[in-house]
C-alpha cells in the first residue's frame, strides 16, 4: 500500500514540475521550416502598382498605369481589363458591395467601380416553351428577414 502512495506522490509531483517547466519562458525559440513552390507567374505588360484578392478567392485585381486586369484564378488567364485615368495608385476590393475602389494621391480623386457578374448558361439541346430568344429576368431574394 506504501508503494502505491508513493508512486502516486511521485506522479503528481513529476506533473506539477512539468506543469511548471511548460509555462516557463524558456530562451530558445523552437523553429519550422517553410517549404515553397512557385504557382503562377503572370507576365504583365505594364508595371502592377496595387493588387487586391476577391474575398471569395475567385479573383485578383491588378492595378496598372491605365487599367485593372481582372484574373481569374480558377481559369488561370486575365478575364477583363477595365480602363481606368493613369493617375490612380491605389486600389482596393469591397466585398460588401461588390466594387473596386481607386484612389490616387497626386490628383487627390477616389473612383468607385461597382461590380456585376454575368453568368451564361449553355441551354443549347434543352427543351423550351416559348421565344428561343426571349429575355429573361432572374430576381435574387438575398435578404431574409
């Protein structure tokens, strides 16, 4: 029975200096290592001045003297290039409202670009009633409350 008093003291205490020696601001820092490999190298013809991701990770905005290069990361190539004045340095993407916003400090202007995407749906072979060319409107109910 002593033994086994014993051995229990013995663990409680190698636990409470172990408890004591992990909260112990030690010196040496552990380290990591990082390993890396190249994903995508875009040539662009102009130098990029700011870039901004899609929160959705769909897209990165490439801000150039005289346009934003829209590229898709899921098709890999420049979907759109929006013309924009030279004079804008700064870029940034709103999620909330889906736009761009452009500054630039030497002519002192913001511009706000709103955002809208257009999805094209191929319905080639699928049955229809009515016009084959008759428009079409799709209403979003986003908001429920």
């Amino acid at each position: 029975m002593e033994e086994i008093v014993m051995k229990t003291k013995l663990l409680m205490y190698g636990m409470l200096l172990f408890s004591i020696a992990a909260s112990f601001p030690w010196s040496q820092s552990a380290s990591a290592d990082l390993d890396w490999t190249v994903r995508k190298q875009l040539d662009l013809k102009a130098p990029p001045l700011d870039i901004s991701p899609s929160t959705d990770g769909q897209w990165i905005f490439i801000l150039t003297p005289g346009e934003v290069l829209v590229y898709s990361i899921t098709e890999d190539r420049v979907l759109k290039r929006i013309p924009v004045d030279e004079g804008f340095d700064r870029l940034m993407y709103s999620a909330r409202d889906n736009s761009l916003i452009l500054t630039s400090r030497s002519e002192r202007t913001l511009k706000i670009i709103q955002l809208e995407a257009i999805h094209e749906f191929d319905i080639s072979g699928l049955p229809f009633k009515g016009p084959e060319h008759a428009p079409i409107t799709i209403a979003v109910f986003s908001d429920y409350q």
